[in-house]
C-alpha cells in the first residue's frame, strides 16, 4: 500500500521504535514529522531530529524535523502547526515518546515521577488533543499510542507503580479515544511488543548488551504500525501486540526480527510469558 501525500506525526521519533516506523512509512512515500528533543547528537543514544528527517527522505519519503519536548504546551501547538503549514494536514498520529524508571515507590523521587507522567500521560493527552482537529480532515486517519494491554496482575504494579501507572493511563486513553472519536472516523489504537526491543532505553537503563542480545529489532513494531494503519477507521480501540497484528497478516516467521538469529528471547514487560 502506497502512503503517497500522507503526513504521519511521531513523537520521540529521532530513534529506535519511532524512528524505525518512521523509515517504513516513508519506503512507501509518507511524510514524516520527526517531533523529539534530539538536536544535538548523544554518543549513548544516537541520532538527532535531522539525522533521522534525512533517513526518510533517503528511504523515498519527505521529512519536517521539529524540536519538541512534549511536556511543554506552545511547543506541542507550534510543532502541529509546523506541520500543517508544510503538508496540509495529519493523517496519522504515533504517540510514541515515553519515559520510564523501574524503580519502587520508595525509590521513585518526584522528579522522576512527574516526568513520567507528565511525558506519558500529560504528553500524549497533549499531543492527541492538538491533533485531532486536524485528524478528522485526515485520510483514513489513525492515532496509535506505544502502550499495552491492561494486566491487573498485582507483578505489573509493585515493582514499578509509578511506571506502569503512566504506561497504563496511556492505554486507558487509546480506550477512551475510541469511544470519543468513533463517530469523526478517527481510529484509535495501541501497540506494544511481546519482547523487547533493542533500544537505546534497553541497552543504557534496563539490561545492557546482554538483554539487547535477547530481544527483537525496532522493525518488528514498525512492521506491525504499517499494516495497523492500513485497516479502515473502523478498526479502533484495540491494544494490540506486535506479534498478533503480523500473524493476522499471515506473517509467523519472526525469526528475521531477532537481534540473535535463533537466541533466546526476553518477554517485555506487562507480557506473561506463554
């Protein structure tokens, strides 16, 4: 399916699963709005807003590099507006930026607990609330949110409440959407991995080169994104996994994914192992 002449809005796209998505898109003529704070590369973390813009127009798309830091109000408006006033409009938008610390609740100061939710929750509500304006002029338009199924299992909870609070209002709110703008033809979905990713945020907080080598590569979301979007608007509010949205495409082969061809593989949070 071409994306010819469709603008698609990520946040926090510089790098990993948002810009990974980014580049699949743009394979098939989308624009792409890279919205994130990266203007000045990080040797930990790689990538800058214009690095990844060049990628995608190298991949066959156009490309609007924005600097945006979610949490602020007139920077949110202004990075829409941008956007509008360069393609026309939006079509797709992919919450994508995020915070996380898994720590416990003694060991969560404030700081680290107003980040999360001001990026995560604060952020995408945000960020959606800017958009959809403009998403109910779109072109079969999609909202998806980087966030998962809901799990009341109390292990989800207690290792890492501030965390999995904010991951979870995320997806409460790709609920929420879909019953509001069901009746304006917006879908409204989130995705999330059955492993995980190999991410600056897996290699730099959570487990290093090791859980790296167990985990599957950005694509295997980007992949799944591509044939979400293709459904008609109809195909809302749903909390998807990765592996699910390939397997309903006939895709069951995943091996191409892995980091390590055959290894094991780390189950991601919020997943029970099967």
């Amino acid at each position: 399916m071409s994306f010819q002449g469709k603008t698609i809005f990520i946040t926090g796209g510089s790098r990993g699963i948002g810009k990974a998505i980014g580049l699949k898109l743009a394979t098939a003529g989308a624009n792409i709005v890279i919205a994130a704070k990266s203007i000045e590369e990080n040797p930990k973390l790689g990538g800058t807003i214009f690095s990844a813009a060049e990628e995608m127009r190298a991949a066959g798309g156009n490309a609007l590099a924005v600097q945006l830091d979610v949490r602020n109000d007139d920077q949110i408006k202004s990075a829409v507006q941008q956007a509008v006033d360069t393609f026309g409009g939006i079509d797709i938008l992919i919450n994508n930026a995020s915070a996380i610390s898994l720590t416990g609740t003694e060991k969560t100061d404030s700081k680290r607990f107003d980040l999360m939710h001001d990026i995560n929750v604060r952020g995408t509500f945000l960020m959606t609330q800017a958009c959809v304006p403009y998403l109910r002029k779109g072109n079969n338009p999609h909202i998806l949110t980087l966030s998962p199924p809901l799990n009341l299992d109390p292990k989800w909870f207690s290792g890492h409440l501030a965390y999995t609070l904010s991951k979870y209002n995320m997806s409460m709110m790709t609920l929420g959407w879909a019953g509001e703008f069901r009746q304006d033809g917006i879908a409204v979905n989130s995705l999330w991995p059955r492993t995980t990713i190999d991410t600056a945020a897996v290699r730099n907080l959570l487990g290093g080169e090791a859980l790296a080598r167990m985990s599957r590569k950005p694509e295997i979301l980007a992949d799944a994104a591509y044939y979400i979007f293709q459904k008609p608007s109809s195909y809302t509010g749903q909390l998807l996994m990765d592996d699910e949205v390939l397997a309903a495409e006939g895709i069951t082969d995943l091996s191409a994914y892995a980091v390590v061809p055959g290894g094991n593989l780390y189950t991601d949070l919020f997943i029970d192992p099967s």
